[in-house]
C-alpha cells in the first residue's frame, strides 16, 4: 500500500526475456525457406496495405447501402443495425464467407435487392480483393526468393572459389593469372563447383584470353564476378550490349591504327624505292658481298639496302656494266659455304 506497493509492474520487465529470442538467428540461417517467407512479407507490406485499404472502402459503402435498404426490417436490426455493423457482417459472413448461406437466405426472403446486392459484394470482396491479396504476395515472395537464393548462391561461390583460388595463389597476393586460373579448372572440384552454378568450365577456358586482356592477373573477387556473369542461365541486358560494343570499337580502333602505321611504312618504302634507277637499284642490291647501297647521287649510304644474306642464301650478280660482255650465270651462295663454280657456259 505504500509508494512501491504495486510493485507488480516490475513484472513487465520480464518481458526483456525475449531478447533470447535473437538466438533465433541461428535458425534462420540454418532455415533459409524460413528467413525467406518473413522477408517476403516485410516486403509485401505496402502492397497488402493498400488492398486493405481497397476492402475497406467496398465495406464502407456496401455497409451505407445495406443499412438504407435494410431499414425497419428484422433483418436489419440483426445485420444492420448500424454501418459500423453492417461493415462487420459482411466482413464476417460475406468477405470471410463464416456463414454466407444463412445470411443470403434470411436477406433474400424479406429484402430480395438486398440479395442481389450482397452477390455482387461477394464478388468484389471475396472473389476478387482477396484473391488479388493472395496474388500480390505470391509474386513478392517469389521475387525475394528469387533474389535470396541469387545471393545464397553468390556467397556459396565465393567461399569455396576464394578457397580454391587461395590454394593455388603461389604469390599470396590475392591475385590469379591465367595460368592459374588454367590450373585451376583442372581440378575436378572446381569443374563441379561451376556446373553447380550453371558455368561451362570448357567454355571458361575459351574465354580466359578474354578475361586477361586488360592484365595479366586479376583480383579473386573480380574474377568470382566474371565467373558468375558467364552463367548460361543468364540473360543479356544492355550493360552487356554496351560492353560489347565498347569492346569491338577498341578493337576496331587498334585495327585501324595498325593499318594506318603499315599504310605509313608502305609509302616510306614506295618513296625509296622511286628514288632509285633500275642501275642503283641492281647495283645495290644484287652486288657482290660487303656491297653498300648506293643513294640516287652515286654515293654509298654505308649500309647495305636489303640484308640478302640473312636468308642464308644469295646471289652474287656482276655489275651491269659488264652484261654488255658474255658473263658466266651468277653463282648461287649458299649460307656457311663457299661459291660453287658453275662451268657452264652462258
């Protein structure tokens, strides 16, 4: 009876018990199906919120007309007596359909309109806003186990790919190359591994030389990334579209730059040659051993135009001057080998 006489309230704080129930955690993790149905209600919440919201309307105006239609009659006084009661009987008995034959039964026989009208509320309610409720959270329930077992996959791969990658890491520096990566899609585990997930290890091999232009190592995360995007479950979006197109312009662009650097060379070389007479020209390439090109004023540039020996095998031809007499053939060389003489004749 004092100040602390009802001490009966301390009671309450027993109720800090349930902070046991965090250990449920563990269940949800061991239970994923479990962790993904209360996501998949957090996440319906708006949406079951608003059909809510619709039924309550329909009961709304369904309880004003039922309550002016079923004025002093019997039915009214027990059903609808009041809108507040209306909306409660056809919640109960028309929406949750708890006694719907008796109550169509008994308004028929007195108000048949109120009959007819009770049908149609039966439809719209039950048939339709409820069913549409049941609908809105099947669709979100899928979509969030769809994107739960999308991340439960993700994580599963990473760990027992990081694991894998981390073995085969001779550097430690968190990095894999492709010859590692080649090594590592020998191992039966991994090629197990990746047809679990849905990715071809042949098709990654094929791939690999496309994975490391860019570098010659990449980081495990990364190349987790890389591995889950060749899923053959996968679908093109437009970020692959764009990546794809970026990818065959710079190629297109390195192409075009090879070409313009050869088209250069071949018009240094166009120029060159011009430059020269049919007698510079024969006597600077087809001369003897330890000649020198011969520039178009007559003078030596100190250096032979075409290093004909390179092939192992030349051919040594008089000046041209000197075809004006007979001259034997010219004299094959053969690389390591001294002039064969040639004793015919021309």
């Amino acid at each position: 009876s004092g100040a602390f006489g009802n001490a009966s309230i301390l009671r309450m704080a027993r109720l800090m018990r349930l902070s046991r129930m965090a250990r449920m955690v563990r269940l949800f993790r061991a239970m994923p199906e479990l962790l993904i149905l209360i996501r998949g209600m957090v996440a319906a919440t708006r949406s079951v919120f608003f059909t809510l919201c619709l039924l309550l309307i329909l009961l709304y105006v369904f309880g004003i007309a039922f309550r002016q239609l079923a004025e002093n009659t019997k039915v009214g006084e027990d059903y609808f007596s009041t809108v507040l009661a209306s909306m409660y009987t056809l919640l109960i008995d028309a929406t949750f359909m708890d006694n719907l034959g008796q109550l169509v039964r008994e308004v028929g026989n007195e108000i048949p309109v109120c009959a007819a009208l009770m049908w149609v509320f039966v439809l719209l309610s039950s048939l339709t806003v409820m069913n549409m409720l049941i609908g809105v959270l099947c669709e979100v329930v899928s979509a969030v186990a769809a994107t739960e077992k999308e991340t439960l996959t993700v994580q599963f791969v990473k760990e027992r790919m990081d694991l894998f990658f981390r073995k085969l890491d001779k550097d430690t520096k968190g990095e894999i190359s492709k010859q590692e990566l080649l090594s590592a899609l020998v191992v039966p585990e991994i090629c197990r591994l990746l047809d679990d997930v849905g990715v071809d290890s042949v098709g990654l091999i094929d791939q690999a030389d496309g994975i490391f232009v860019e570098a010659d190592t990449i980081k495990f995360e990364d190349m987790v990334e890389v591995i889950l995007e060749l899923r053959g479950s996968n679908t093109a979006k437009v970020k692959n579209i764009v990546d794809l197109r970026n990818k065959m312009t710079t190629s297109f662009e390195h192409v075009s730059d090879k070409l313009a650097a050869l088209s250069q060379q071949l018009a240094l070389i166009q120029i060159a040659t011009d430059a020269y007479t049919p007698a510079d020209f024969a006597s600077s390439v087809c001369s003897p051993r330890g000649a020198r090109s011969a520039t178009p004023g007559g003078r030596s540039s100190g250096r032979p135009l075409f290093d004909h020996r390179a092939s192992g095998i030349g051919f040594v031809m008089p000046p041209v001057a000197a075809y004006d007499s007979p001259r034997p053939p010219p004299t094959v060389l053969t690389a390591g080998r001294a002039p064969a003489a040639n004793s015919a004749a021309p």
